[in-house]
C-alpha cells in the first residue's frame, strides 16, 4: 500500500481519525455555543467591532431558526438600523414576525426602517393604556358626572363604547400583547411589570425560544430583573435554560448585587452559556465572565450567535 493511502478495509478507521483531528480544531475557533439552535445576529449595540456597522445606544437582533426569521428591538435610530442591517446583507422585507420588548426609545426608534421595507410585518407589543403603539380603551373608563351640561361633558355624555387611541405608526400591524403567550410553534413572549425610575412601570416581553437544548431566552433590557424572567421562562416552558442573551439592566447595580445575580443565574438557574449585551453595563460583563468563564459568550455588534451544545 502507498504511503498517505487507506485500503478499502480500514478507509472508515482512517475518515473517523481525521473527523478526530479536526473537531477540536472547528471547536475552537467557532464563535458561538453550537451550531444547531436559533442563529441570534446583533444588529444594534453600542459595542463590537464589525466592519460597515455604526454603533450606538439600542439594542435589535435578528433571530433565525427552524424556518422562522424574528427581529427583536429596532433599536433607537431608523438611519443607524438601516445602515446596520445592510452591512450584514439581511433583508427585512422577509421577516415572520417583529417583537418590541418595550416602549423606551432605544428599541423601537428604528421604527421608520422596518415598516418601510415591511410594512405589513406582524408586530408584538406590550398592551399599555395609552401606549406608544396605539391603545383601546372602554368608553366607560373614567368616571361621569351628570349633572353637567351637554356642553362640559366629553361627547356631549354619549361616549363611544370604545375609545381607540393613535400612535405615530398608524400603518403598523401592531398586536398588543396583554398576557405570556406562545406566538408561534416553540416561539412564547413573557410579559412581565418592571420599574424604570421615576417612570411608570414599563411592560417588557423578552422572547424565549424552546430547542432541544433548552429553553433560549432574548431579552431586551430586563427590567423586570433577569432573574424574575428566567424564572418565568423556567415555569412557563419547563426546560433548563441554555442561553440568555441580550441587555440584562446591570448598569445602576453594583459589584456585590452583580456578582450576586451572576452566581444566581449560573448556579441556582443552572443557565449553560450567557451573552450580554446592551445596557448589562461594563463591569457586569467583567464579572459575567469571570462567573461563566468559557460559557460566557461575546455578543457585541455583528455577532451571530449559534445556539446550542458546544
């Protein structure tokens, strides 16, 4: 037999060796947990180093898998989105659905963009009273007096039965999200309450995904608390958690409360492979890594992430 050749006996010895060989090599330079989960792409963030791309402060992420393609946040600039999006050579015009995690300008500024080259797109939103994406309320929602003349009453006292009110989209396809529900096969959107400053609490859905490896959570800015939603995700779909990704609000936190929450979602919450992002803030990331070590996953702008087994 010549040298460098495999009889026909041993051609399947030597094809495992080289599989062999390589995996260790394809293993380590792969950027991502795996390879057969939901591919999760950054298309607005205020870090990362992809070229062609304009950081800045928001957050949008594309997400692929078994067919379906979902952007998450629009980010806060429909200019930046739209420059961001074409370095990376996606097409919006082709989406399933659209899901705003909450009303704050830094993800859902980029609006414009994606009902421009999508305008019958399906998007979720939190339902609020009054809110950014439009509102019903029942006529019968503040209270009457009468004894006033016609003329000091609203509507003359015949209100409509219903009272609908505008949002600056009006040719949005906007759905209003009122509970947790699954919105496609595998797909569930988890409502939670959270607080933001001086603000009334925001709504926020974050968007977690179920795979064979288990349940992959997005998140937007996680102001109902990163935990309060993984634990939702953990209840609701019943799955260990294998990746969360996306901003996790640490940035009014510090050290102690970080590493605290860190060590949670690693060790209580089991979570296999965690990717911040957003408004996690920098020292959160610091000591995200050090806390997940190699199960920690860089997810600044332009990155794909490939959900699943390492």
């Amino acid at each position: 037999m010549r040298s460098g050749s495999c009889s026909s006996r041993t051609a399947a010895v030597c094809g495992m060796l080289l599989t062999a060989c390589a995996s260790p090599l394809l293993s380590a330079t792969a950027p991502t947990p795996g390879g057969d989960g939901p591919r999760i792409t950054v298309l607005y963030d205020a870090f990362g180093g992809s070229p062609g791309m304009q950081k800045d402060w928001g957050f949008a992420a594309l997400i692929e898998y078994r067919g379906r393609r979902v952007l998450f946040d629009t980010g806060n600039n429909a200019d930046v989105l739209a420059r961001n999006v074409r370095a990376k050579g996606i097409d919006l015009s082709r989406l399933d659905f659209v899901v705003v995690s909450h009303r704050h300008g830094d993800h859902m500024g980029g609006m414009n963009y994606v009902l421009r080259v999508n305008p019958q797109v399906k998007i979720y939103t939190p339902k609020e009273n009054f809110g950014l994406f439009g509102a019903a309320l029942p006529g019968s929602f503040y209270r009457r007096n009468p004894s006033l003349p016609d003329s000091m009453r609203y509507f003359g006292g015949a209100p409509p039965d219903t009272l609908q009110f505008g949002t600056p989209w009006p040719q949005g396809h906007f759905v209003w999200v009122t509970e947790t529900m699954e919105v496609a096969p595998g797909f569930h959107l988890l409502l939670l309450p959270g607080p933001w400053g001086v603000d009334l609490d925001v709504m926020e859905m974050s968007l977690a995904i179920e795979t064979p490896q288990g349940t992959v959570l997005v998140v937007g800015c996680a102001h109902p608390t990163i935990e309060k939603i993984v634990q939702t995700a953990s209840e609701r779909i019943g799955k260990p958690i294998n990746l969360v990704m996306g901003g996790l609000h640490l940035l009014p936190a510090d050290d102690a409360e970080i590493r605290r929450i860190a060590l949670a979602l690693r060790d209580r919450w089991q979570v296999a492979w965690i990717a911040p992002g957003h408004c996690t803030g920098e020292p959160a990331f610091a000591i995200l890594k050090e806390a997940f070590a190699d199960r920690y996953r860089y997810a600044g702008l332009g990155t794909t992430l490939a959900a699943g087994p390492p």
